[in-house]
C-alpha cells in the first residue's frame, strides 16, 4: 500500500480589492448623478419644452410670463432654473417666483405677486398702489380691484392698510376709503370709512389698534346699539358715537 502526498489546492489569484473597488466607483458614479444626469437628459428631444404652466398669476398675464422666458424650440425642462426666474423676477408686478418641471415637457412657474392695497386718482381714473408705496401696472377698469381710495399716496396708509389685507383681512375688506383728516388743521388725524360709517384715528395708530373695533362692534351688537362713528384718538379707550 503506498500513500501518495496531498497537494495543495492552488490559490485563488482573483485580488480581494476588485469587488469593493467596483462597489465604490458604482457609488461614487450615482453620488454625481445630479451633476451629470441633467447634462445628458438635455440632449433627449423626449424632454424639450411642449408647455408652460402659470401657478399664482392674478394681474400678471401668461403671455408677459412667456415673452420673459424667452423659450425657444431647443430648450430642455432641464436646463438651469435661475436664468429663468431672474428673467421673470424683472416684471413689476413679480414679488417671487419659481421654476419648478413636470415630466417630461412641461415648466411650472409659480408666482407671489405684488398686490394693489389701495387706489388713488389719477388724470385719467385710479391708479394702484401696493403697500411699498409703489404704483402698479394695473388698470382697474380692466381688472377686479377691490381696494380702499385714498387722496393721495400716502406710504405710511398704505403700509398700515398692506399689513391689515395680510393679517386682518375681513376688517380690510369693510374699508372703502382713507384720508388724512383735515379737521385737526395739520393732517395728522386719519378717517377711515368702514362700512359707510367712519373711524377717526391718530395717524400713527396700528393694526392692533385698530382690530380692538371688532370687540367694541360685537359688545354695541350685543346691546343692540349702533354706532354712527368711533373714535380711537384717545388712549386706551374707544369712544362710540350713537345713533
């Protein structure tokens, strides 16, 4: 009986790093997809621009949107946002904007628009005011501008009643009109018309002061009494007028 030696299996000579190494670069490669992707898929006519979406346009028309993005045939829903949002941010009428897409062919603009907050006359009508104290391309013989008149641009008014359409709303919708009052002989004094019937107030007075009229308006309702004017000059008090 004779033995014959055990030979040894020869090793494997596959190197133990190749695997990590394909791991890693395969990470790596998806880690700059974003850098990448856009570059490629800007190429596919799959994705060039067939439609515009305006989101949030009140006074603004879709058609000045359009002219500012200047999209021609070739352009790709990937192409860079910014271009086009500083384009659009130039309207008058634009307070923000984004450029968002919807696959495969469509661009999202979303508007924040500067919004009127009060008329004043003009030669020719009203013109409209936002609450910067600046005048708006917006005709209101052709839009549906529903806001307060007053005499003049007045910043510090329409400062007071921006803030009142933004957080006090249905108080802002009961104005009609604002005016310096010329009763006190220097215009400090301001008259405000709520509701036909009006509100006499310091010209510094503030939103809060004035939202403290709806808690007077409800306690004369629950009496059943009536006011023919209020008055909020005098500190820490509201003074009502009756009928």
């Amino acid at each position: 009986m004779s033995l014959t030696p055990e030979v040894p299996a020869p090793k494997s000579t596959k190197r133990w790093w190749v695997v990590p190494a394909i791991i890693a670069a395969s990470a790596f490669f998806l880690l700059l997809a974003p850098l990448w992707a856009p570059l490629l898929l800007r190429r596919m006519a799959f994705f060039r621009v067939r439609h515009v979406q305006v989101v949030g346009a009140r006074y603004v028309q879709p058609r000045e949107i359009l002219e500012r993005l200047r999209i021609d045939t070739l352009a790709s829903v990937w192409d860079p946002e910014s271009p086009l949002e500083a384009r659009i941010a130039t309207h008058p009428l634009v307070r923000e904007v984004s450029v968002d897409r919807k696959l495969p062919g469509t661009l999202v603009v979303r508007l924040v628009e500067h919004v009127p907050v009060a008329l004043v006359p003009a030669a020719n009508g009203f013109r409209a005011y936002d609450e910067r104290g600046v005048a708006l391309p917006i005709d209101p013989a052709k839009s549906d501008v529903d806001a307060p008149v007053l005499a003049r641009p007045d910043s510090a008014v329409l400062r007071l009643l921006g803030a009142m359409r933004q957080d006090a709303a249905l108080l802002y919708k009961r104005v009609s009109e604002v005016r310096r009052d010329a009763d006190d002989g220097a215009g400090r004094e301001l008259l405000f018309v709520l509701d036909s019937f009006p509100v006499r107030a310091m010209g510094d007075v503030t939103l809060q002061r004035l939202v403290e009229l709806q808690l007077v308006e409800h306690d004369l309702a629950r009496r059943r009494l009536r006011a023919t004017e209020l008055d909020l000059r005098f500190r820490d008090q509201v003074i009502a007028r009756l009928q």
